[in-house]
C-alpha cells in the first residue's frame, strides 16, 4: 500500500470516526433533554436551564463534528480523483504528510487547518472550491444565547405538559378579576318573585 492509499483509508477511517463522535453528542444532547424535562417537572427552573445549555452545546458539537466528517469525506474523494489523474503535486504530498500527523493526533483544531490547506491545493483542479466553517467554533462555549436556552425549555415544558412560573404574571391575574360576574339561577329566581308581587299587587 502507497503512502497515498495509507493516507486515503486514513481519512476514511477519520470520518467514520468523528461521525460516531457525532452519534455520541446526539445521544448526550438528548441525555441533557431529558434532565431538562425532570428540573422542570420539579420546578427547578434554574438547574432546568443549566441542562438546557449543556443540551445545546451538545447539537453545536455534533453539528461541527458531521461538518468535520464531510470535509474529510470530500477531501478524500478529490485526493482519489488527482490520483486518477495524476495531477498530484509535490505541495499536496506535503499537506497530505502532514495530514497524517494531524490525524494521528485527532485535534480537531488541527486537522481543520490541514483540511484548509488541502481546499486551497484543489482550488486548481475544482473551481467549485468552497470554504466551510471552522469546525472549533462554539464546540467550546460554555455560555449559551439565553434566548435559545429559554425557547429550548418552553419547548421541552410544552412536550411534558407543563407551564413555567415566568410565564404568569400579575397582568394575568388582574384580567381575571376583572371578568364580568356570572348571574347565578337564585339570582334570576329572587328577580321573577319580585315581578310577580308587583303584578298582583
């Protein structure tokens, strides 16, 4: 086997890797669901929100991991095209080496960066060349848009037939003392006696 095949069953086995990382954040971003439903079951909103944050995190890094896992996957595919065509230059076996080390170290910052430099050597053979996001950003944050972190809650509470407290207020209550009365049947009663007595009288 080529240096070439050993770096294509490499990427191979990379992405197959990174999409089962990717599997593994799916299944703890439901773990964190699931815990978000409980707190809010027991009306802890606060820890509600701590685990809703951690759920969101959770699809951030599986989305950036499936995005990693398709860049290596296109790579691999273009890498096995210059092969066919023989159009492998000397730059790209030196992105591709260092590739390796990239790959053996799985950092994913790292091999990110390699995937840059192989986009930029293909520009040439593939005008269609595009640029994706990194793939670090957000995996790391620990701080999550409040706004996400609160529709995530709505959205699980609505799910486990719940009503938060911050949703009521006092405006609600004063809507409902200001409701008209309901005539009762005594009172309607009480009013046809008095009519008849001043019929007969």
């Amino acid at each position: 086997m080529s240096g070439l095949e050993k770096s294509l069953f490499q990427l191979k086995f990379t992405a197959k890797q990174l999409t089962r990382q990717a599997a593994k954040a799916g299944k703890e971003e439901q773990a964190e669901k699931n815990k978000v439903k409980k707190a809010l079951t027991q009306g802890n909103t606060e820890v509600a929100q701590l685990y809703a944050q951690n759920a969101i995190r959770k699809a951030n890094e599986k989305l950036n991991l499936i995005k990693l896992s398709s860049r290596i996957d296109s790579v691999a595919s273009r890498i096995q095209t210059a092969v066919t065509m023989r159009a492998v230059s000397g730059n790209m076996i030196g992105v591709i080496k260092g590739m390796d080390k990239a790959l053996q170290t799985m950092n994913l910052e790292k091999i990110a960066l390699v995937m840059d430099k192989f986009e930029q050597q293909f520009e040439d053979l593939d005008s269609s060349t595009q640029y994706y996001e990194s793939v670090t950003n957000d995996i790391n944050v620990s701080n999550q848009p409040q706004e996400e972190v609160d529709l995530l809650m709505s959205k699980i509470a609505d799910e486990a037939g719940l009503e938060l407290k911050q949703n009521f207020n006092d405006t609600n209550v004063k809507n409902l003392e200001e409701l008209p009365k309901v005539k009762t049947s005594e009172e309607d009663d009480d009013k046809l006696t008095e009519r008849l007595r001043a019929l007969r009288n």
